[in-house]
C-alpha cells in the first residue's frame, strides 16, 4: 500500500509541474 501510495503522490507531483509548464508556454505564446 505505501509504494502504490507513494507513487500516486510522485505522479501527482510530475503532473503539477507539467501544468504549470504547459500554462507559461501557452502565455509566452499568447504574449509573443
């Protein structure tokens, strides 16, 4: 149970920052 959990919080974590990457090319984009 903990390495699956530990897993879930990994790939949430990963996910985060691909959003907020994903937001600042879109706004870099939009800006330029």
């Amino acid at each position: 149970g903990r390495g699956m959990y530990y897993g879930s919080y990994t790939f949430s974590e990963t996910w985060n920052i691909g959003a907020v990457l994903l937001l600042a090319v879109m706004a870099t984009a939009f800006m330029g």
